[in-house]
C-alpha cells in the first residue's frame, strides 16, 4: 500500500462544475496535509493547506480533512479552463520531520 | 530573491559523470528540502535541512548522492558516478521551518546519456 494515494484520471470536467479530488493516506499520525498543482512542465505550486478536521475555504478551493477515515480532498468551484492540471496531495508523515510525502497525482481536465 | 532559485534549469551529462545542482532558498527560511521528480509521479523525498545540518537524509537513493548547506542558506545536491536512472528532475523546496508549508524552486531538469 502506497503511503499516500490518488486516483491518476484523467478526471474531466465541465467548465463552471464542481471537480472533486480525492487523495487517502496510510500514516494514522499525519498532522500536516496540502495541495499543490503542477502545470505540464513546471514546478509544483501550493494551493491549500489543511491541519484540523472539516472544511477550509479559499476562494474557488474547498479542502476537506476527515483523520478518521484518513481522507483529504479538494473541490474546486465554478471550474476554468485554466485550472487543468496535475493536482498532487501531500501529506507530512507522523515522524514530523516536515518531509513530504506524496501522492503520484490526480490530472484534472475542463472542457470549455 | 523572491522565490525559490534553482540552478541550472537544464544539465545533460555523460553517464559516470559527476554533476552538482544548486539551490537558493527564499530569504528567511530555516528549512531546505530536496525532491526528486520522474515522469508521472509525485516528487519523491531526499533530503531534509534545518539550518545547517541535515535533519533526514532517509530519502537519498545510495551513496553516490551526497547534498551539503555549509551555511544555513544555499544547498548543493552532489551526483556521483552518475547512472541512467539518475534522469529526473530535481526540485527544491524552502519552509520558514519544518512543518510549515513549503514552496519549491523551477526544478533542474538532469539528463544523464
């Protein structure tokens, strides 16, 4: 079992629905857990972090922690375009060395 | 700087060679991670500083990969006697500490022939 999972997609969606993103992790002492999105070609790029149980809203971006069940997810409203991509989930393991551990990625396709 | 600086975007190489990558974190921050990134796959982990020592090296492949931050701030990642498989690309990352979230530089792009 891989410490960190995310289904690969491609998950395609129309522009201006809900995308969800799913990401399950292994290590019950995960304290620390993020998304990132990756353009083709670019480097990783932090979009939400999440540390307690429940919802954490940014703008179009819902992030969900449920530790219970070791699951974390993201939701994106009102999809664009601009938003396909590679969304990675990361998790900081219960050694709380800050390393990250990561997800292989989730490809996110809206179509106009 | 701004960002997170990594140096050089682009290395290609002999097999067997020895490469060195560079990376100049955002000003400030006390951690330095090293990632290593292949085709379809998440950035797997290398090495870990806090300050200047590093504080996990669990994720350093073998003996041939060596990273050192003689002064709490730049990081070089070391390449011995590289192989094929070495091809990647390297990412650096900074945090203000351990924990805190990270941000990461554009990535060296090594190719090893």
């Amino acid at each position: 079992q891989k410490e960190v999972e995310q289904n690969s997609g491609p998950l395609s969606v129309p522009e201006g629905a809900i995308a969800s993103l799913n990401c399950t992790y292994s290590d019950r002492g995960s304290q620390s857990f993020f998304w990132y999105r990756q353009y083709s070609g670019k480097s990783p790029e932090l979009i939400m972090s999440i540390y307690s149980n429940g919802d954490k809203e940014d703008g179009r971006f819902t992030a969900q922690l449920n530790k219970a069940s070791q699951y974390v997810s993201l939701l994106i409203r009102d999809s664009q375009p601009s938003d396909s991509a590679t969304y990675l989930c990361a998790v900081i393991g219960g050694s709380n060395t800050g390393k990250l551990i990561f997800g292989q990625g989730t490809t996110l396709q809206v179509k106009p | 700087g701004a960002g997170v600086s990594q140096t050089p975007s682009n290395k290609v190489t002999e097999k067997g060679k020895y490469v060195e990558l560079r990376c100049d974190p955002i000003s400030g921050h006390t951690a330095l991670y090293w990632y290593r990134q292949s085709l379809g796959q998440g950035p797997e982990f290398l090495i870990y500083f806090q300050g200047t020592g590093a504080a996990d090296d669990s994720g350093l492949p073998n003996d041939r990969f060596f990273a050192v931050r003689p002064e709490g701030s730049v990081s070089t990642l070391k390449i011995q006697r590289t192989e094929r498989g070495d091809s990647a690309v390297y990412l650096c990352a900074s945090s203000l500490n351990g924990g805190t979230p990270q941000h990461f530089g554009d990535g060296t792009r090594l190719s090893i022939l």
